[in-house]
C-alpha cells in the first residue's frame, strides 16, 4: 500500500513539474490537444516525411504533403494512393480527366507547373465566369504538375488524349521552368537540360548502393517514431503532460538523426555518367547557346501541342507566365521587394537571359499563327502587393488576376471566330 502511494505521488510530482517547466519555458497552458494529435500523426504516418522539408527517398520526392513518383512517361506525377486530393493519373484534381464532350459543356484542361497550378486553385472561378458567355457548362480540369516544363506538358496533352480525354479548350501557362530549371538542377548535375527536374535525385538511388543503405537507414528511423507514437497513441499517454514532453523528446532525436543522413545523403551524391541519370550528352559554348535552346524546345513544343489539338478539334492558347525578375515587369516598394527580390537567387539571372529569348519566340508563335499571349507585364500597373516568394509565385489575388486576364483573351478569340 505505501509502495502503491509513494509511486502514485513520484508521478503526481513528476507531472506538477512538467506543468511547472512547460508554462516557465512557453508562457502558455499545456497544448494537450496538440500534442495528442502530432502523436497519432506520427502514429499514422501523416507527419512522419512532412515535417522535415523537401526532400526524396530512393525514387520519390516529397515536397510537405505531396508525394511525386516516377511516370513512365510524364516524368513524374502524385502517388494518389499517398496524396490527398490526387486523381488516379497523378494530378492534384479530384475530378478524373477522363471526360467525354457534351452538347452542353466545355471542357478546359490546364497545363503547366506550379504557376499554372497556382491560377487553377485560386482562379478557376474567374477563369469559369469569363467563359460563361459560351452558355455552356465549364468544366475545368487541372493537369498542372508543380516543376513540370516542356516537353513534359506535350506529353501529359498527348498521354491522356491517346488513352481517350477529350477537351474543347487547352489552355498552356508555361515559360519559366523551362529556361529556370535546367541551369539550377540538370545541368550541375551532368543530366541532360530538358529532362524532368531534380532527374538526378529521382533516379540516382537506383544504381547507388551506398545511397540504397542510407535510404534504408531512413526508412528504420521512419518505422522508430511510428513505434514510438504508437506506444503513446493505443496507451493514451498523451493525456499526461510529461509522456508527452518525453515522447517529444525522443521523436525529435529521432528526426534530427534522419535530417542529418539526409544531408549528408544529398551532400555526398556524386556527379555519374550512368544513362539512367544523364541521359543524352550535350554541350553549349556559352549561356546564350543554352538559353537558346531551352528555349527553342519550349517554342517546339508549344507548336506541337497546337498541331495536336487542330488535329483533336481543340482550341489551343498558350500563355508566357510573369516573373518578378523581367524588368519593368511591375512596380514594387519596399515590402514587396524584401518579399519577391532576392539578387543572388539562380532563378534570377535565367531569367534576366531566359526571358527575352523566350518572348522573341513567343513573337515568331503569333506569326506563325498560335493563340499565344505575352502575360510579363500584366502586372506593370499593380503597385499592390502580389508576388509571395522570391522564385515565381503570386498571392491569391495575383493568380485571380491571371486568370481573368486568360478568360478574356479566349472570350475575345471566341468572339473574333464567331
């Protein structure tokens, strides 16, 4: 009896003291709440790669709760068996792009990467509205993959028509991840330019064993914390304050052992001349030659992709994204620049030598008779804040602002055919 109350009391102790050091180190009551459902997240995998940034294992990558695999074709898509939200063709739709035309709608695929992705989330609305005046139902579709360049929107355009998709409206916004990328994760990497991004990543793990151990060493570490929150979710400890501070405890050591392989993992790949990784070889004799090509390929493409839809009964518009970076592209005072310029990002000078190149051949697209529309200074009369990262990406407004500016360039197109 005294044992069971000296026990009881130890406990009792340790918990006031918990409670005491928590709220002298946070100021704040204990968050139980919280911290029961960051254990049943570990439990269930939901946090176990999230928390811990963008980072790949073996042929995957991770970026917070969107898992990429590699495609077959495509280059890579989203595990819809791991990412919410994600349709069985990999796209971050829950609609399947699998639609047959109708009398009564309009079907509008979108393509592109994370910018287009961007005006799909936040500015399908405006984009519907603006189209309305078909009088017809709008059904907008996204295959929109964040990274993706061409010829990889070609490809999806040419995949999912072959397997039976069909479109009365293809709508393209592209141009910065193909003259952004390459430079920044290809090229230092020996892989060829126009292959999918981080390809080196993706596929290196395959062929190099002292990666596949490392791997493996993640993957115990992952199965660790899922024990270790396990034993405190099916227990109910969380409703104590110190087993949570000491399930804490030890499932940060155990990320902070993963995050530590992981950089030594990413740090520590070398540059191979396997196939697999590189690809073709090339060689460029100055940035110029480079730029031009990346260029030349996304001019190619876009023309390719409006032969496919001619040839499908389609309406192809293509659309040169804004960036931060093209001078004079939109005006900016402090706040926004301390937000969306950073002078030593390596975006930054492809876009100073990617940009000019990419909207002269965007010149030749119109006279060669596409549907191809210039949005670099759609912004230069904006003095509100609409950039939200120093890379590319814009605030919801901005997106909105896209979107309307797009639906009225194909109203206007609908209204000059009829």
């Amino acid at each position: 009896m005294f044992t069971c109350a000296l026990i009881l009391l130890t406990l009792l102790f340790v918990e006031a003291a918990a409670f005491t050091m928590y709220y002298m180190v946070k100021r704040e009551s204990f968050p139980r709440s919280k911290y029961r459902s960051a254990i049943w997240d570990a439990w269930t995998d939901g946090n176990i790669t999230g928390s811990q940034g963008n980072h790949m294992r073996n042929t995957e990558m991770r970026f917070g709760d969107l898992i990429e695999v590699i495609h077959p074709y495509l280059g890579f898509v989203l595990d819809p068996k791991r990412t919410q939200n994600a349709s069985d063709f990999g796209f971050l739709d829950d609609a399947n792009p699998m639609i047959s035309r109708t009398d009564d709608t309009v079907i509008v695929g979108i393509f592109g990467g994370s910018f287009a992705a961007g005006v799909y989330a936040h500015g399908s609305d405006r984009l519907i509205n603006a189209l309305k005046a078909m009088g017809k139902e709008i059904v907008v579709v996204n295959l929109t993959m964040g990274g993706y360049k061409q010829p990889q929107q070609l490809l999806a355009l040419a995949y999912l028509l072959s397997l039976g998709a069909e479109f009365d409206i293809v709508i393209n916004i592209d141009g910065f991840n193909e003259v952004a990328l390459p430079p920044s994760e290809n090229i230092p990497k020996n892989v060829f330019p126009v292959y999918p991004r981080a390809w080196y990543f993706r596929v290196a793990g395959v062929t190099d064993q002292r990666a596949l151990i490392e791997i493996a060493r993640i993957a115990a570490l992952d199965q660790k914390r899922r024990i270790w929150a396990r034993l405190f979710a099916q227990s109910k400890l969380y409703h104590s304050i110190a087993s949570c501070l000491l399930w804490e405890a030890v499932d940060q050591l155990l990320k902070s052992k993963r995050s530590d392989i992981m950089l030594a993992l990413q740090r520590g790949r070398r540059v191979t001349d396997e196939y697999v990784v590189t690809g073709p070889q090339y060689s460029f004799p100055d940035d110029d030659s480079l730029y031009d090509h990346l260029a030349s390929v996304w001019k190619r493409c876009s023309l390719q992709m409006r032969a496919i839809c001619e040839a499908s009964g389609i309406r192809y518009y293509h659309f040169l994204q804004p960036n931060q970076y093209v001078e004079g592209s939109k005006p900016m005072k402090k706040k926004e620049r301390e937000i969306a310029i950073n002078r030593e990002h390596p975006y930054r000078l492809s876009v100073i030598k990617g940009y000019p190149i990419l909207r002269r051949y965007g010149d030749d697209l119109v006279s060669l008779g596409a549907e191809f529309h210039d949005l670099t200074m759609t912004f230069a009369g904006i003095e509100d804040i609409l950039y939200n990262d120093d890379c590319c990406h814009v605030n919801d407004e901005g997106y909105k602002i896209i979107a309307t500016t797009i639906g009225d360039r194909i109203k206007e197109d609908k209204l000059n055919q009829q």
